[in-house]
C-alpha cells in the first residue's frame, strides 16, 4: 500500500494526474474502479472518460434494449437514490449477479460523487451462460476485506474531493472575499440558493453583496451561478447516459424548458447536440 499512501499524500500537489490516482488504486487492490458524477463536480478536469465505464466485460454485454433499461436502473437510478438519502457504504448485486462495493462520498454532509469497485463474485449461478468463463474468474471478498476496501476508499475520495478543489480554485493569491464567493458558488450551485443566501454567508447585507460580487467578477450573483450550473450540465453531458430531463433539478434547476433554453444560449447548442459531439458515443458502456 506504500505507492497508494504516497499517491494520496501527493493529492494537493496541483501537477499530479488524477489518472495516475487511479490507476494506481486499481493495481494496489487488483480490482476495478467507476466513478459517478451525478452532480458534474469534476467539470473541467483533465480525467480519462473510462473512469466513469462500468468496464467489466460482464458489464458491457448486451447493452442495448430492455437489458441496457436494467443495467441504468440498477447502477444509476437505484444507487442514486440512496446514496442521496445516506453516506453509508453498501453491497449492490445488479440483475447480471455481480456484486460491486458503493462508496458514497459525502463533504459538508453533501453528496459529491460515488465510487464502485468490483465487480466480486455474488452467488454460484450465472446470469449470462455464454459469460460463463469470466463469472468463473470474478473473486468472492470477505466481510473483512469489504470493510478494508471501503476505509481505503473514503480516504480516496476525501482525496479526490481536496483535487477537485484545488483545481477548481488555482488562483491563491486573489482576495479573500473573492475566494469565498467562489467557493459557495462552487459548493452550493447544486442547490437551491439566493443571493441572500450568500450575503448570510459574508455577514452582508443583500444589496452590498450584489454590489461586491459586481465589482469582484464584473458579473452578477446570477451570472456566475448559471456559468457553475452549466458547466455541471456539460460534464454530466460528456460522463454519463442519465436522461437529459433528469439534469436540471441535479444542478439546481427545477424548470426543464428553462434548462434547454439556457443550456441552448450559453453553449450555442441543444443538449442532446452537445452530447452527441462530446459524449461517450454508443461504442462505451456507460452507467
């Protein structure tokens, strides 16, 4: 585990590859990663976009019609939902028998993404009889090594949230203020938030918070939430198959049509355009 401990130490050092994190974490615990970004936190951040594949042969076969609907509403819906509901690590076994441990990783008692690793070995029968050999090479893990595994991924996570962050935030010697506005935004755009809600935050008043942000960004308060909202959009866009009227109230935004209105102004094209030209395309399994 020593490259894996030095890899994590390394995590706020700006020029290290999140690639190389992983990679790294999959060869330590010869077992596979995915991440989701249900949220798009990791907008603008150099990733390979395999990390975001359940890549598993098993995973990826058959990925079409009312086995693709299965493989969605198990990785994605269902996993979804009660990661949003607790912080807690649980077992998941899909319909093709095959077990994966789920990491949510949570900061300010926020869901930020979710790590899978797997998959193991779920039960003696096979789903998928011509796949037959590949069930036969997946390995059983014990209670102890489960909980081994999920303390070495909160670690992980916690890390990669502290790169999220550092990336997302470049510039230390900008003022102050300036720093904390960013910050809110970039924690809170998923939210329902105001500008009220901010000037709680800097201990001002309303109208001085909407002066300040002016003169700090040359933007408004609104302006820089639908920048942050947008590009959480464009990265769920390129990552992941969620259907795009499921976008909006996952950045923050409960109207659907005002979602493809404004996703259509600031980027100058539909989203489904948008995914098209940038996505995973239909040759990648992706959950």
């Amino acid at each position: 585990m020593s490259i894996l401990s030095e890899s994590f130490s390394s995590i706020s050092i700006k020029e290290i590859s999140l690639d190389s994190l992983l990679l790294a974490t999959e060869r330590s615990i010869n077992s596979t990663l995915t991440i989701h970004d249900p949220k798009g936190i990791f907008r603008e951040i150099k990733i390979s976009n395999k990390w975001f594949h359940h890549r598993h042969i098993i995973c990826k076969h058959n990925r079409h019609g009312p086995s693709d609907i299965k493989c969605l509403k198990n990785c994605q819906q269902d996993v979804g939902v009660r990661s949003e509901s607790s912080n807690d690590p649980f077992k998941k076994v899909c319909w093709k028998k095959l077990l994966e441990l789920v990491v949510p990783i949570y900061r300010e008692d926020k869901l930020q993404f979710i790590i899978f690793i797997g998959p193991f070995r779920a039960t003696k029968h096979h789903q998928i009889k011509s796949l037959s050999d590949e069930y036969q090479k997946l390995t059983k893990i014990s209670e102890h090594h489960s909980e081994h595994l999920v303390q070495l991924l909160q670690f992980l996570g916690m890390s990669i949230c502290e790169y999220l962050e550092s990336h997302a935030f470049p510039n230390q010697i900008e003022g102050e203020r300036k720093s904390i506005v960013r910050k809110f935004i970039f924690n809170n755009a998923t939210e329902e938030i105001s500008l009220g809600d901010l000037a709680k935050h800097l201990f001002l008043s309303t109208s001085r918070t909407s002066h300040l942000v002016t003169e700090l960004f040359q933007k408004s308060y609104s302006e820089l939430i639908k920048e942050e909202r947008i590009k959480r959009a464009c990265s769920i866009l390129r990552n992941s198959r969620k259907p795009i009227k499921q976008i909006p109230p996952l950045i923050g935004i409960d109207n659907e049509y005002y979602f493809y209105r404004l996703f259509k102004k600031e980027v100058g094209m539909t989203p489904k355009k948008y995914r098209d030209q940038s996505g995973p395309g239909t040759t990648e399994s992706i959950v």
